[in-house]
C-alpha cells in the first residue's frame, strides 16, 4: 500500500496553493471541498479540483475531500469528478458501514475511497466500517479529531487524554481489515515541538501518518513515520537471520541474546516495505 506519512489538506478554492502542493515532499495532498471551502464558493472550488486533477502534474498522490452527500453539494461533487480521473475519494464524516457502502456505489471507477472518522457513531461503528473494505474501495480510516472532540464533548488535553481509547480502536479497525490509520490534525501549524509530540504519540498508536494543514507539518510527519536508521539496521538483520540455513524450518531464533520469532520476521518485513512499497 502506497505510503501515506504526511497528508496535506488544502483548500481547492486556492489556486496559489494547489499549484504550490505539485512539487512539495508530502505522500498524499487533498483538495478540500468542505471545511475549508465557504458554502458561497464550493461550486467554484468544485471546478477547479476537477481543473487540477485533470490537468495533473503532482508529485504527492492526489485527493479529493468531498461534501457529505447529505448537504446541498456532495452529489454534485461527485458528479463532477466521475470523469475527471480522480483517485481518491475522501469522504467526512461516515458514520457506519451502510455509508461506506452507498458511497462505494458512487465514487468513480477506479477511485479508493477514505473514510474520515469524526462522529460518535462512527466510532461506534468502527469495526464494521472497517469490514467493508471486503466489498468497497476503502483504503483507510482518517480521524477527524475537531469533529470528535466537539461530538463527544471532551476537554482540551495536550496528549489527548480523552480520545486515547478510540486512537487506539481506530488503529486496531484498520489492522483488522488491512486499512491504513491515518490521524487527525495538531491545529498550531506554528508549533513545531506540539506536532513533533504529537506525531511520536500517533506512531506509538500505530498510525501510518498524519493529517496536515500546512506546508510546514510536513518535514516532521515525514520524519515521525519513517523508520529510523537503528530500526531499519534492526530489521535488516533480523531477516538476514530468518534467511540463513541455519534457521531453515525454525519457529524462533536467538539475534544479540534474544529470542525472536517468525511473527517478529514478519513485522520487519513490513518495516523495511514501508522504505520501498514495490520490493
């Protein structure tokens, strides 16, 4: 699965922005047609996500967030890019598996299909969401940590004390059924050690990135979901191990004084896939 370290969100109403995103280091840019686009300007920001994609030309993969189908504006949104070649759909604010399932009949052929997690319900019903993959494009789970702050009535916390439970049962739907975990946003883009913590803590979850707001966040997420130098040597070596003759056919081997076993090859595996998505 393509990586998804650093995932920028931009508004698709901003023309400077979208030509400024092609060329930065960010694994996935989303132009936005929700949040960030006032209700007087989505149909010109419609036009010009369809402009963008088509046109192309963007080192991160491109996204596009869409309007609830529940609002005036996400059939519309939807109509507009069924020819555009979009492939990626985000969509806000699912709230069960039965709308996975309604938007999967919906997204354009081809097109994965993200679904923010940023309601109670949705939270309720993470693990069939999740399963839905089986049947749908879902490609992964984004929290939608404002949405679900405001919808569960938490306090402010600087490690996010009240959403703990439900990082965790984000990242466990999502291994589950084989979905990327992508985390919300740290709203002070001028906070660099608050999201650098922040990051560390998504990672220490399990996520695989971090939903960003500005082109500053995104050197940190990179950083935060790479492996480090000391864990690819670590993983490197482990599968050298596992290869050797000597290890032919055993269940656990012993690697500097411990015990490791196949299930710990296959997490290295995983790591060193992260560097290269094709090997």
């Amino acid at each position: 699965m393509r990586p998804a370290r650093s995932v920028l969100f931009l508004p698709a109403s901003n023309p400077r922005a979208i030509d400024k995103v092609r060329s930065l280091p960010c694994d996935v840019a989303i132009l936005d047609l929700e949040d960030a686009v006032a209700p007087e300007a989505k149909s010109d920001a419609r036009a010009a996500a369809v402009e963008a994609v088509r046109a192309g030309g963007f080192a991160p993969r491109l996204g596009v967030r869409i309007n609830g189908l529940d609002t005036p504006w996400g059939e519309a949104d939807l109509a507009a890019l069924a020819a555009s070649g979009v492939q990626l759909i985000v969509a806000p604010k699912v709230d069960d598996a039965a709308a996975v399932r309604s938007l999967a009949g919906r997204v354009p052929a081809g097109a994965a299909l993200w679904a923010m997690i940023e309601t109670p319900g949705a939270l309720l019903d993470l693990p069939a969401i999740a399963r839905a993959a089986s049947a749908t494009p879902l490609e992964a789970l984004m929290l939608g940590v404002n949405d679900l702050a405001v919808g569960l009535g938490t306090g402010a916390a600087p490690d996010r004390e009240p959403l703990k439970p439900w990082l965790a049962a984000a990242v466990a739907a999502a291994r589950a059924h084989g979905l990327l975990a992508i985390d919300g946003v740290y709203n002070d883009f001028a906070d660099a050690d608050g999201l650098t913590a922040e990051c560390a803590q998504a990672r220490l979850f399990g996520f695989d990135g971090k939903s960003l707001i500005h082109p500053s966040q995104i050197e940190p997420a990179n950083a935060a979901f790479s492996p480090s130098a000391e864990e690819v040597a670590q993983a490197r070596a482990l599968v050298a191990a596992f290869a050797a003759p000597e290890a032919a056919g055993k269940g656990a081997i012993r690697i500097d004084g411990r015990m490791v076993e196949r299930l710990h090859l296959a997490a290295a595996e995983r790591l060193l896939a992260r560097l290269d998505p094709g090997r």
